[in-house]
C-alpha cells in the first residue's frame, strides 16, 4: 500500500476554511507541519508556489495535487484536504477544485515520487471514488475509503 503509507487519517483535512488559493496553500501547509515536524514552513511553502508557478496543479475535475520536491523531506510526505464548498484554484478546467493531495517528495527519489503520482492517478480515475471521499464526514472515513480502493490496486 503506497498511498496509505504517504496519507494518514492524522494528515487529512475534511473540511478546509480557505476561500482561495493561496488560502489553501497556508492551510495545507499548516496541517502537513502539524503531521511532519521539523520543516521549514516558508521552505515549504516556497517549493511548493514555485511549482505551481510552472503550471497549475489543478490537473483533474475538481482535483489539485500540489506537489513539490524538496531536500527538507528523506520520504514521501503527503497532506489531503477536502472543500464542500470548492476554491478557486485556477485549475486547467476553470471549475473549482474540491479536493487536493498536497505531496512534497525528496529530491533524490524519482522512482518512489512516481509511483505515489501513478497510484494517486488510478484512485481519481475511478469512477464515484472523488464523490465517496467529498461525502465523508471524518479524517478516517477519508483514509478508509483510500485504502479500501488501494488494495485492488497491482
């Protein structure tokens, strides 16, 4: 199981307060150093708003997947935070984004930064999985949802 080692219930958001982008990036952020201790929030955040920079992650319907690579991190840390309401994100679809998967990745490790991306990429692919997660009402709920659709991952 990947995404349930890169995600836990503990790093999970169901129900973020921001009303922007930049909002969000703060809240994400916010949570991920609740989780992993010892990073650099400005780093962080930095990494992250450079990326996105390049091009926005709001790559799915209704889906961002902030992500950054960063010599702060020795594993693949992740973040989920769920909007009922939606934000604003400037994704490629111009719809508003109801769901991201905050990832910062170490530097050197392309190969497992991948297979997280590859995983994450199955599980917005299936059809209602987004609709499942949006309509839990807890950090577990979230996290079992994930890892039940995981385990027929192969």
């Amino acid at each position: 199981m990947v995404l349930g080692q890169v995600f836990s219930p503990e790093a999970i958001c169901v129900n973020l307060q921001s009303e922007s982008k930049d909002e969000v990036f703060e809240e994400l952020v916010e949570k991920l150093l609740e989780v992993y201790s010892g990073l650099d929030r400005t780093k962080v955040l930095n990494a992250l708003l450079e990326r996105e920079q390049k091009m926005s992650t709001g790559i799915f319907p209704g889906i961002a997947v902030p992500h950054a690579r960063t010599d702060m991190v020795d594993k693949v840390c992740g973040v989920i935070g769920v909007s009922k309401k939606g934000i604003d994100y400037d994704s490629l679809d111009k719809k508003p984004v109801h769901l991201f998967f905050l990832l910062l990745s170490p530097v050197g490790d392309c190969e497992y930064h991948l297979r997280v991306i590859t995983q994450l990429t199955q599980l917005i692919k299936i059809p209602g999985v987004c609709d499942e997660i949006l309509a839990q009402k807890s950090e577990n709920g979230v996290y079992s949802v994930i890892c039940r659709y995981e385990e027929n991952f192969v």
